[in-house]
C-alpha cells in the first residue's frame, strides 16, 4: 500500500487523517463513576497533601515521574528552517512518539511562542514541576547553549538538547567503531569538523572528551576555518578556537581537510559541500560522515566513489544512519528511573560505549558500524549501563541496579508493544488505509 504514494504524500494525508500521532489514555482502571472519587475529589486530595509535606513525592504519586516535556520554539526544525512553533509541532509529536515506542517513556510537545533564550527558559522554569525531565528540540544556535546551559544550572532534572547531545552520542559511538576497522586510535587522528552549529560544538566537545586531541581537530564554518581570536565569533565558538587547530589553518574546507582521518559534516544540505577532490586530499583510509539532512553535505557514492573507506550519513536508505533515536530515549529512560537530577557528560560518554559495543558485538564492517533503531534489546542494555553511571555520579536520587533496570525495561516495552499491538489489532487505532495519489486528469 506504501507503494502506491511517495512517503510526503502519505504523511501528509496520515497526519491529517489521525489527527496527530499522540493521544492521552487513562493507566488506571474505572469500573465505575464512583471510582472518580479516588482519581478525583475527595481521593485525590490525599496524595496532595502527601506532596505537600515532601516534595520529591511528586514523582511517587503522579505522572512526573515518567513524563518529558519535548520543547521548542521552531527556529531551526529539520531542514525545515525557522517554521514557528506551530509549524514544529509534528516535529516534536515525533519525537514524543519515538520516546514512547523505544523506551516507554511519556512525552509531551510545548512549542512555545518565543523569540528569545530569556523567554525559553523563563516559561521552562515555570513549566518544571510537572515533568522529570526535558528535552529541548530544534532551537537555533547560539540560543540553544543559553538555554541548556541554564536550565542545567537552574533544574534539578535532566535536561538534554537532541540536536546537541542526542547527535554527540551517536557520532562518538558511530566513529569508534569506523576507527576500529580502519585501525587508527582517536586521541591521533586528524579530525574536520564542518559545521560549528548546534550539533558540530556539541560533537567536538564530546569527541574532546572521550581522548579526541583538540589540537588535531580543525571547525569550520560558513566563514571557514575557526582560529583563535578570529572576529565575529559567539563565546562557544571562541571557547573551542581556542583548543582546536594547533597548526593554526586558515582558509576554507579544501584547506582544513588537507590530510584529514576524518570529516564530520553538521553543516548544510548537500550535495556539492564536500567536494570529491576534498576526500581525495584526506589521509588513508578516509572515514566522511556527511549528515546534513535531508541531504547529505556529499552523496555516499560520490564520497565512497572519491576514496573515502567508510561513509554515513543522517539517512534510513543509506547504511550507517547516524541516528538520534539511538540515544536519546534509553538516556530519558534510565536517567527517569532514577530520578536523576541532571544529565553529566559521563552519561553521554557511557551510552556511545553500548552504542558502539552493541554494533561490535553484531560484527562490524565498512557498512554496519552503528545498530539499526529497530534493535530492540540495545535501549535496555543502554539504560542498564546508565543508571550505573548516574547512581556512581551522585546524581541519582533513587538506586537501581544495572541488572534490576535491564530486566524493568525489557519488560515494560514489551508490555507497551503488547498493548499497542492489541489496540491495532482490535482496531481502536485505525488500520492505515490504501492511499493512492491523485493524479491529474484522473
Ligand atoms: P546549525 O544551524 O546550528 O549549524 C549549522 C552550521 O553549519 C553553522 O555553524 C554554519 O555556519 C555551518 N555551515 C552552513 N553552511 C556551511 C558551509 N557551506 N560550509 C561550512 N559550514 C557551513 O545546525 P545544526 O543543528 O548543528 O545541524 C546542522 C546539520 O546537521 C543540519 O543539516 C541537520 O539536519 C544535521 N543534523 C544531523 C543529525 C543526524 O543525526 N544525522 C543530527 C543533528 C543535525
């Protein structure tokens, strides 16, 4: 049936017909109207005051504890540009969705009607009790850093931008393994960072921390080569100029990737941003992650056909998809179980080692270096890891083992794609209907 119309027609004409792709369902059962007294008044006024006298309660008693609030302004959505909030919403239905089906974690779109980084984190702040935890979501940069950087600082939940560390994870835990074929080690390669955006400072910071050596790591923007003390530049950038390009390079791409091991391309849709003659001047063995979306900075044949031994890309229809939903779900997940009050960059570290362990374990090749989203098992075995990490960290208000959190997860998304699968089955959601497209004259 999906063959009769391109994926855009489709879901434009889904998206209309179920009206979304979130709903809110009771989890409690309700035999009767009377039974209202307990979820409601006068019931309810109990677990109240229980809150009351301690507030940590909340997450005990009420849907806190389970529950992320997916924010966004629209100012950077996709390859969609500034759209405003409305127009993100099924962006970040999406995103709920994708933290539901693989990790069972509940969450809720806020697109909110706001221009700057003070306006975000003000109505954030105020928005706080009633979520264990936020992920922000397609907010342009340099507004973005103000905002994680703040409500770090202000909420004693975690607090994740995807597009920042969601994408870190993935191309940490996507290149350990690509360097692992082509035998380099991270702390000596040369590494090109195209694009110093939301998601290009996030990865080379995490790259930094994981051993990278910064003095071999060259960022380039739509200016070019990042150089300390090079004008115009925000204080994020400024502060990873000053680490990076210990050769001091100036010039464009062409020059930065001189000799390169490595390019990551978080820059602009391609192709033609990468250029062939580009990759040929890199080192042996050229690993290029070009993935700008929709398109990728350089087609993966153009790239593979110009040299480069490994290549990904943003895409499902390519191998090798660097892919958020790898990350950020397992990370809410275990980060929720144990009542977390943020999310340090040990975190993130640990979920790129089970990433990348997990698609060892399955047998790397030039093809396979990162596991499919559909590898159900990798999410619990992420948020196992995690919670380990999190109660070591300190910022664990609950202790849960390694072992009791990979049995719960296991469990609880088995029990979610049960009920869901009933729910479809029994048609109360709608089967999806033969769509065709209208052609003209027809
Ligand atoms: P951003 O707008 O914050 O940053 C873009 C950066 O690219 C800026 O520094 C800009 O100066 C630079 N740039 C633009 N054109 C350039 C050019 N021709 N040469 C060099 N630099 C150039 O955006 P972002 O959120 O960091 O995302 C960047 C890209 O990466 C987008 O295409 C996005 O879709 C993609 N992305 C992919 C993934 C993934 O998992 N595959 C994740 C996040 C972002």
């Amino acid at each position: 049936m999906f063959l009769l119309v391109s994926t855009e027609v489709l879901a434009e004409r889904l998206h209309k017909l179920y009206k979304g792709k979130l709903s809110i369902f009771p989890k409690v059962p309700i035999q009767s109207h009377e039974e209202f007294a307990i979820w409601y008044t006068p019931g309810v006024a109990s677990p109240c005051r229980e809150i009351a006298k301690d507030v940590d309660k909340v997450h005990e008693y009420t849907i806190k504890g389970n529950l992320v609030a997916i924010v966004s302004d629209g100012s950077r959505v996709l390859g969609l540009g500034n759209i405003g909030p409305e127009a993100s919403l099924p962006v970040m239905e999406g995103k709920a969705l994708l933290l539901k089906f693989l990790a069972d974690v509940d969450a809720f779109p806020i697109c909110l009607k706001a221009s700057k980084a003070s306006e975000i984190i003000e109505t954030v702040l105020r928005l706080s009790p009633t979520f264990g935890g936020i992920c922000l979501e397609d907010i342009d940069a340099p507004k973005c850093f103000e905002v994680l950087e703040a409500l770090n600082h202000e909420l004693d939940i975690p607090v994740i931008h995807d597009d920042q560390q969601g994408t870190a994870v993935v191309v940490l835990a996507a290149l350990k393994n690509a360097l692992k074929i082509v035998g380099k080690r991270l702390s000596d390669i040369r590494s090109v960072h195209l694009g110093a955006g939301a998601a290009g400072l996030s990865v080379a910071r995490l790259l930094i921390a994981s051993g990278a050596d910064p003095s071999k790591m060259i960022l380039v923007d739509s200016k070019g080569i990042l150089y300390a003390g090079r004008p115009g530049m925000d204080r994020w950038k400024e502060e990873l100029a000053g680490l990076t390009n210990g050769e001091g390079r100036t010039g464009g791409l062409k020059e930065a990737m001189e000799g390169a091991d490595v390019v990551i391309g978080l820059s602009r849709p391609g192709p033609g941003v990468i250029t062939k003659e580009m990759i040929e001047s890199m080192a042996d063995d050229p690993i290029v992650f070009a993935l700008a979306n929709p398109y990728p900075e350089i087609s993966p044949e153009e790239a593979l056909k110009a040299g480069a031994r490994i290549v990904a890309t943003g895409r499902s229809d390519f191998p090798n998809q660097v892919n958020n939903a790898l990350a950020t779900p397992a990370i809410f997940r275990a980060l929720l179980d144990v009542r977390a009050k943020g999310a340090p960059i040990e975190v993130f570290l640990a979920a790129a080692d089970v990433i990348a362990q997990y698609a060892e374990e399955k047998g790397l090749k030039e093809d396979f270096i990162v596991p499919n989203i559909g590898d159900e098992e990798l999410y619990a075995r992420e948020a196992s890891a995690l919670v380990e990490v999190a109660v070591r960290k300190g910022i664990a208000r609950l202790r849960v083992s390694p072992e009791e959190e990979y049995e719960r997860v296991v469990s609880r998304i088995k029990r979610l794609r049960e009920a869901h699968r009933i729910m479809i089955t029994s048609s109360i959601i709608p089967h999806i209907p033969i769509i065709q497209e209208a052609k003209e004259g027809i």
